[in-house]
C-alpha cells in the first residue's frame, strides 16, 4: 500500500504541475503513388487541478491508514 500511496502522489503532483499531456498522430494526407504527403497533428489532453489534489489526497491516505497495524 505505501508503494501504491507515493506512485498517487507522484503522478498527483505531476498532474498539478503540467496541466495535462500532448501527443502527436500522424495522417496520410496524400497518397498518389510514389508521391505520399503526411500531416502531423498534435492533440492536447488536460487535466483538471482536482484531479491531482485528489491523487494527493488518495495517496496521503493510503500512507497514513496502511501505516497503521493494529
């Protein structure tokens, strides 16, 4: 569980800090024989602020109630 609860608050903190992630897709945008032209397009996903505090808090969680032996 504490493995779990750091990797939470890693990937909370790196979703507050970027905002989110981009990646690029490539499409044939002509295709005539030997002639091929292609087009990059790069997309952008965002990730809302309350998805990383909330990564945050999971994680904060599952360190203090897994640390806890009865």
């Amino acid at each position: 569980m504490k493995i779990l609860g750091v990797l939470l608050i890693i990937l909370g903190v790196a979703a507050l800090v970027y905002g989110g992630f981009t990646y690029t897709t490539t499409k044939k945008a002509v295709d005539m024989g030997p002639i091929q032209i292609n087009h990059k397009e790069n997309h952008a996903v965002p990730l809302p602020p309350v998805l990383g505090v909330a990564a945050i808090l999971g994680g904060g969680a599952l360190l203090y109630f897994g640390a806890k032996k009865p």
